[in-house]
C-alpha cells in the first residue's frame, strides 16, 4: 500500500481537530498555545504534501513551511512572554479570568 495524498491530507486533518478542539476547550494559556502549534504543524504537512503531490520540482511548499515554521516560533515566543507577564501579576495563567486586553 502506497502512502498518498489522503493518507497525509487525513493526518493534517486530524491534528487541526486536535488543535482546534484544545484552543476552544482548555482554559490554560500555556495548553492554548500548544494547541496552535499544532495547528501550525497540521498546515506544514499540507503544505509538504501539496508540493510533493503537484507534479513540480519547485521548493515552494517547502519554502512556505519554512516560513510558517518562523511565523510559529515568533508567535511562541510572544505568546510565552505574554503569558509570563499575566502570571506575575496575578499568578495564575487562566484564560478565562484574564480580560486585560478589554477596555
């Protein structure tokens, strides 16, 4: 059994499910924030799998995962430091009781 398209496409598919159930689920910022890399990692292995399937010897799908790898560790690291500073003022990394970015 050769390992196709859908094979990689249902993976994707089911990490962004993962993803997307721990962001609208989990009430910790530091679970949120996995949540999106996951998210992230499910848009990479599209991205790979398209530019491997599409019949073209470019690097483009490679390229834009490079680009959504860079993109996921600048928002790793301000989220993180986000949170770090939401915890040393109230020590505690709860979503849902965080409003400080309302007016």
């Amino acid at each position: 059994m050769d390992i196709g398209l859908y094979h990689y496409l249902s993976l994707a598919a089911f990490l962004f499910a993962i993803g997307l159930y721990g962001i609208l689920t989990r009430r910790n910022a530091i679970a949120i924030l996995m949540s999106l890399e996951l998210m992230f990692n499910a848009v990479n292995i599209n991205l790979v799998a398209f530019n491997r399937f599409s019949g073209s010897d470019g690097l483009s799908g490679q390229i834009f995962a490079l680009f959504v790898i860079a993109i996921a560790a600048a928002e790793a690291t301000v989220g993180l430091a986000i949170v770090i500073l939401i915890y040393r003022n109230w020590r505690s990394i709860d979503a849902d009781r965080v409003n400080l970015l309302k007016w």
